[in-house]
C-alpha cells in the first residue's frame, strides 16, 4: 500500500527508492523539501537530490531518463567524428549570446538533426527533464525536437572540445606583448632591472598562464628552459614526450625563474646556486590542482647570466585511477596482483623508471584495501594525490622521510604505503612491517621485476626477508595509445624490425594489428594518451626457494625462468599483447622496452 501511494506522489522517488539509489530517510526528506520547495521554477525530486542532498548527477539522472524513455547518448565525445563535433560548434556559435548563455547555463547541446526527419533537431541535455529545454528549441527554430540523455562528465568533455575555455593570462598577455621586450646589453646582472622586469604584469600573466594551459592541454609536466640571448623555452610533457609550447624571447630568464619562484611557496627568490623544491596551488576549471616545482642551477654560455632550470608537475587529483580494471592489467599480471593486494600481509612492490605510472598504480591499489575498519598510513616524499580515507604523513623540516618511517611502526597501522624504498633503512622498515602483518606498498626503481629481488639484495637485506616477506613485485611501463580516430590496419610488416625482434611475420597476419597515423585531434602524432604494460612476479613456493638459497648473488635468470613457468610475461610479451588488443602500435612497444 505505501509503494502505491509513493509511486502515486512521485515516480522519481519510487524508482530510486526501489532500486537502492536512496533510503527511506533521504526520501522523506527530500519529498519534504519538494513541498516547500520555494524557487520560481519548481524542481523535481531528481534535482532536489543532486542539488540540495549532493548525490551524483550521473547516477540520479540515469535513472530519471529510464524512467521517462529519453535515449542516451552512449557514444563517448573523443570517439565524435570531427564532420559532428564542427557541426554542433557552428549551430552553438551561430546562435544569439544571450541563447548560448542559455545553453551553457543549463547544459543543453543542439546535437544534430534527424537522419529521418530533416526538420527535426536532437537536443542533447544532462538534465532532460529541465523546463528550460522548450525555449531553448524555440531559440534555435526547431519546428519539432526531441530531448535525448547526455551524461554529465561526457558533456563537460564535449563542451571542452567545442568550447574550450579562455586563457585569461594569455590573453592579457597578448594585449600587453610589447611589455616583456628589454634592451640587450653585455653589463652584468643588475638587480634593479632584474625587479622591474620581474614586476611587468606581462610576465605574470605568462608563468600563470601557462600553468592553466598545462592542466587543460593534459601536460604532466611543465619545463622552462634558460637559453642565451635572453630567451626561456616553455615546453610541456605530453604522452611522455616533450613538446614546446612557448619561446619567450627579450626577456631575461633570471627574471622568468623568478617570477616562479615568487608564485611558489618555500622558495628564495635570491638563492641561485642551489637545488630547491616549492609548491604552488590554483583552482582551475573549478578544481583545485597542485604543481610540485624544481629549481636547479644550470651552467650557463654567458658568464653575466646565472641559469636555472625549472621543471613543474602538474598533480591533477582528477587523474586518480580509484577502479583497478582502468589499470590496463590483463591475463596473469590482473590475478597476480588482486591476489596480492587481498593478503592480510606482506608486500606489494612497483618497480620502473621515473614517469612511469608505479604511483597512481599503488594509489589505485590503495583504494581496494582502504576501509574504515583499518588504518591506512602513508610516508611519502613529496605527497602526489591526497588519498581518501587514508592519513598521510606530513614530510617537512621538523620530520623527514626517515624520521617518518621510524615512527610509524609506533602508529598501530594496518596497511603502509612506503613512497619509495630509497636506502637499506628504508628498506629494512618496510620489510619489517610486511614481515610483522601488515600489508605493505611501495616502489623501486629498477629495469624490470626480478632485479628488483638483486637490488634488495644488495642493499642488504636478507634472502629469507625477501623470500617471505614479499607478495608480489610489478614491473611497469608506459607506452603511448594509438589515437581511436585515426589509428588504420597494418598492411605489410617491415621484414627488417620484425627479424630484429625474433617476431614471425606469418603468425603477425593473424592479428588485427594497427598503426599510427596522425590527425588534428592527436596534433598529428597518431597518439592520444597512454596505457601500461606490466610484468608481474607473484611469489610462488617455487620461486620463494630460489631466493631462500641464493648465495653471494641472486640469480636473476633463475627467477625469470620460474616467472615464466609460472605464468609471466615480461614487459615486452606484455606490450605486445597490447598491440594485438589494437591499444598500440608496435613500433611503441618495440622502442620502450627490450628484448628481457
């Protein structure tokens, strides 16, 4: 009888209630809320939930375009053909301002007309229940339309796309461009010109903008390079390549270095023979980011100049990966490390190069084991992304790394995330805490997962400590993704690199193998983002004997044959799994990693 009489007063609620979105004392308040519901327009429950009660708008409104039978969109904005992303960019930019304000106000896109009937124009919306949605169409002389369902987060994608938001820095920048021009004379340093040059709104604007340009361009790190003749290379790293950006040229560098230095906290301005490490906060595009800056003093051709090279990076919460299947592990690796992670204790160790994406694996990691009922700590130098439920250990001058990890066996953990196990202390307390159950995260840079076993060893930790202490060691890689809208068929094999890589031409044919190309919306590299590949060592009795009986050195080649045995790819098998997946190419594969 209640279900009746609640389908009665509100469909919405019904639905959700029914389907476990929402429990009975949310609904009645929010049933509540509807009824005193004081606005102009009177919302619906489904508005009333993610606006007054902040539930997801994705999760909310799918339900509501179910309910309703509105269509969603289920093709992704980065799988848009260009021909229908220009399409919707002309029918928005040939509208009224005021119309266009509408529409990005309310988050409705004219999607394109009907292939069937010609007169009729698709609306796309976030919400397709808005009563804005008819004068809106009314707005873009639609004589008939329909409303279809567009996620939140795929619209805010599209709109990115389309309407890429202003760079307000670089546009003041532009007005005032004659500003940053100074006269070039061969005297020494001079403070005072240094701080007038420091002090032009120009250069602000540039070191801000560039930030801001960083976080939408997806660069994972921003680089200004010192050269002579008063010139500053901006270059950002993206897809794992760098690429420049700006050349500022007329300015002095000195006086580029310190604009930074002044925009970041913890760093002198007049210190120029040292290493030093800042941080600087904004919120862009409504979220807060973070960039972790480097400053080192470079040799310079000019002996008047003092040199330094800055590198920032670019720490984007939004690029958290919480769910492991977005981790690209597959096959053997995939059970290997949901098997580790599961252990009440023991150790779970990343290995690769800087850049190589070992944090946000462990972070993903992290995210399956966190739980309310275990404390989770952190010691890590610096701090990349702040981790929900987790409590991160503050590194600074009163604490240090070492001091840190000292002390965290006295902070009743559960589950440790150790950043990186740098020296044999470091190393020895980790091992500790996997040894004494815990569960126990951290990396190490090595080339691949078994000389990740020699390099504990020959920092002096014991063959039984990291026979049985350790759970599994992950090697990783990142190698750049094939872009989806230009990637074609492999046609013919380049007989000479598939020799060199003992790869049969013959058994290749099988496969639908692709390769790059290059179009407007990779910027002509035929690749758009990344993807791993991994190389996991599970610890098996067999392998743990291996290690139990080394004797003055590990063998390595021991440990590799086992691997296999059991199930192992190395890094290269693994990219090349990747290829025959059609992810990427296997010029990729073959550049990024090697034969063992």
């Amino acid at each position: 009888m209640i279900d009746t009489i609640l389908e009665m007063t509100d469909k919405i609620g019904y639905l959700l209630f029914k389907k476990g979105i929402i429990d009975p004392i949310v609904l009645e308040k929010a049933l509540n809320a509807k009824t005193n519901d004081k606005s102009k327009i009177k919302r619906n429950l489904a508005q009333i939930l993610v606006q007054d009660f902040g539930y997801d708008h994705d999760t909310i409104f799918r339900e509501v375009a179910i309910l309703y039978a509105f269509r969603e969109l289920d093709t992704r904005p980065e799988e848009f053909p260009s021909q229908r992303l220009e399409s919707i960019k002309q029918m928005i930019n040939g509208t009224s301002e005021n119309l266009k304000g509408q529409m990005l106000e309310h988050k409705i896109i004219p999607f394109m007309y009907d292939e069937r009937i010609k007169d009729k124009l698709i609306l796309a919306a976030i919400d397709p229940t808005d009563r804005n949605i008819p004068k809106i169409a009314f707005g873009l002389n639609a004589k008939k339309y329909e409303v279809i369902y567009i996620r939140k987060k795929d619209y805010e994608k599209l709109i990115q796309i389309i309407i890429p938001p202003e760079n307000v820095y670089l546009k003041m920048m532009e007005e005032s461009a004659g500003e940053l021009q100074i006269d070039n004379d061969e005297n020494s340093l001079d403070e005072q010109e240094l701080d007038a040059e420091i002090n032009k709104s120009a250069l602000i604007n540039l070191v801000e903008g560039a930030l801001v340009e960083g976080v939408r361009m997806g660069a994972s790190d921003i680089h200004f390079v010192p050269k002579s003749g008063n010139k500053t290379d901006i270059l950002f790293r993206i897809d794992g390549n760098l690429q420049v950006w700006h050349i500022q040229d007329g300015t002095l560098p000195e006086a580029v270095v310190a604009v930074v230095k002044d925009r970041s906290k913890g760093m002198d301005r007049f210190e120029r023979e040292r290493a030093q490490d800042g941080f600087i906060q904004r919120e862009i595009d409504n979220h807060i980011i973070r960039f972790r800056v480097s400053v080192l003093p470079m040799v310079g051709t000019e002996l008047k100049n003092k040199f330094e090279s800055i590198v920032i990076r670019i720490l984007d919460d939004r690029k958290v990966i919480k769910d492991l299947d977005k981790l690209g592990l597959i096959g053997y690796s995939k059970d290997a490390f949901t098997k580790a992670i599961n252990q009440p204790q023991g150790m779970v160790i990343l290995t690769g190069p800087t850049g190589s994406g070992k944090s946000t694996t462990l972070v993903a990691a992290l995210y399956q084991v966190i739980d309310p009922t275990v404390n989770v700590l952190t010691v890590e130098d610096p701090v990349e992304y702040v981790i929900d439920g987790a409590r991160q250990l503050k590194i600074g001058f009163k604490m240090n790394f070492e001091q840190a990890i000292r002390s965290i066996l006295r902070h009743d953990p559960d589950i440790v995330l150790v950043g990186e196990m740098r020296d044999k202390e470091t190393a020895d307390v980790a091992i500790k805490l996997a040894n004494t159950g815990h569960l126990t995260f951290s990396t190490l840079h090595t080339n691949d997962a078994p000389s990740a076993v020699a390099r504990l060893y020959k920092m002096g930790i014991e063959p039984f400590l990291i026979a049985y202490a350790i759970n599994l060691i992950v090697a990783q890689r990142l190698v750049r993704r094939l872009c989806p809208n230009c990637k074609k068929r492999v046609s013919g094999y380049d007989e000479t690199i598939m020799k060199a890589a003992a790869l049969d031409i013959d058994e290749w044919k099988n496969y639908n193998v692709y390769e790059s190309k290059g179009c407007e919306k990779c910027n002509g590299t035929g690749y758009k983002g990344r993807l791993a590949i991994h190389e996991a060592l599970y610890f098996t009795k067999e392998l743990r004997q291996i290690i139990v009986k080394s004797g003055e050195d590990v063998d390595e080649e021991k440990i590799r044959i086992q691997s296999k045995k059991d199930g192992s790819l190395n890094l290269r098998e693994a990219g090349l799994e990747k290829v025959k997946l059609g992810l990427t190419s296997l010029e990729e594969v073959l550049a990024s990693t090697s034969e063992e």
